[in-house]
C-alpha cells in the first residue's frame, strides 16, 4: 500500500514569508509526528496527534510554529516570518497506537530560507 | 549533555567487513530500543527493534541492547556497498516519544 507522503519535496522561500508543508499518513494511522532534521542534530520531535485528542506541541521550537490535522488525515505544518535557522528538512511519520509503535516516515520536505 | 549520544561519522569500510555502530544513553527509563536507515534525501526506515536487554539478529543484522552500561550496537556482518547510508538509533520509555541519535554515516566501498 501507499506509504507516508510529504509536499512539496523541496521548498525555497525567503526570510520572513510564510511556508505550509503538507503530510499524507498511512490510511488508518492514527498517530502522526513531525521532526525537523537539520546537520548534524539529529531528528527533534516537534507534535504529536493522536485521534481526537489534544496534540502534544511540547517539541514546537517557537510560536511561529503551528499545525493542524483535518479530519484525522492529512496535517500540515505552517511556519511564520521564517527565519535562516528554520532550514532543515521536515519529516512527517504515522503509526499505529500500542505500546510499541512503528514509525513509518515520509521522505521529508527540505526547507531552505535564504 | 544530550540524552542519547551517536557517533556522527563517517564511517567507511570495505566491502564484507563487519560494521559496529554503536550508541549510549543515560534515562534508564528507555525499554524500546530501535535502529532506523535513511538513504540519502529519503525517510528513515525501520531496520530493527529491541525490547528491554538482549541480542536480536535479521540476517545480516544483529542488534544489542546492554541496559547496565546504557549502550546498544548494531552490528552489520558481510557489509554491502547498498548498506552506505545513515544509521540512527532511537529509543522510548513506551510512549510515542521517541529520542534519536544525531546519526553515524556509513560508506561501504566496493
């Protein structure tokens, strides 16, 4: 079957403008993560949804930051006013929920603010 | 200090060598313990898994797991020149959160 999908797969954008990066799950996934990965950093975890729960936006780096996800399906990540430090490479995972789930991950949007 | 410490790399070796990549932590509380590939400009991908402590072996990959010295290693046996890619480790405590390493590079020459 289809797996996570991510758009675009690369986005220039200047400093200050506004970027949406969209993320398709796997269908009947209920749990969707975003991380950013930038050199030598690793992945940060920035939300988590699960359901109609609360999502847990602990990991978002500032108030520039938001996302949503509609109808328990597609997310999208926006980042305002952005600024050189936001480029990086933005991946979006979905999984099952349980005590041990695995994360199937999207190719990832790189984000370059020049 | 971070949470969960990799080597960056890179690493090159020759073809049919045994690889170690290795990773150590220091919160107790992590049980899952996983290795992920990702190929250049790709997602990561899940190569194995390991609960608590213990050895787990796929193939030509085995995964270690040593709770008292908080450190896990994989190791690649018959290295391949398609193994050359990025190797994170990442763990939990059994919720979504998962912590990951920063990565270790690896360059398997033919």
């Amino acid at each position: 079957g289809a797996g996570v999908s991510q758009s675009p797969s690369n986005k220039v954008t200047e400093k200050g403008k506004d970027v949406e990066l969209r993320c398709d799950p796997i269908s009947g996934h209920t749990a969707l993560y975003w991380y950013r990965q930038s050199l030598g950093q690793g992945l940060e975890f920035l939300i988590y949804f699960q359901g109609n729960s609360a999502p847990d936006k602990s990991g978002l780096p500032s108030d520039r930051f938001s996302a949503e996800r509609t109808g328990g399906s597609v997310s999208t990540l926006t980042i305002q006013r952005t600024q050189q430090e936001d480029s990086a490479v933005y991946l979006c995972a979905s999984s099952l929920v349980g005590p041990y789930n695995e994360q199937f991950f999207g190719p990832g949007t790189r984000l370059t603010v020049l | 200090q971070k949470e969960v410490e990799q080597d960056p790399g890179p690493l090159s070796v020759p073809e049919g060598a045994i690889v170690s990549l290795n990773c150590t932590y220091s919160n107790s509380a992590f049980q899952y313990f996983m290795w992920y590939r990702q190929y250049s400009r790709k997602g990561p991908e899940l190569l194995m898994y390991t609960y608590s402590s213990g050895n787990k072996e796929d193939g030509r990959f085995t995964a270690q797991v040593d709770k008292s010295s908080k450190y896990i290693s994989l190791f690649i046996r018959d290295s391949q020149p398609s193994d050359s890619a990025t190797y994170l480790c990442a763990m939990s405590g059994g919720t979504y959160k998962y912590i990951f390493g920063t990565g270790t590079r690896l360059k398997v020459l033919a």
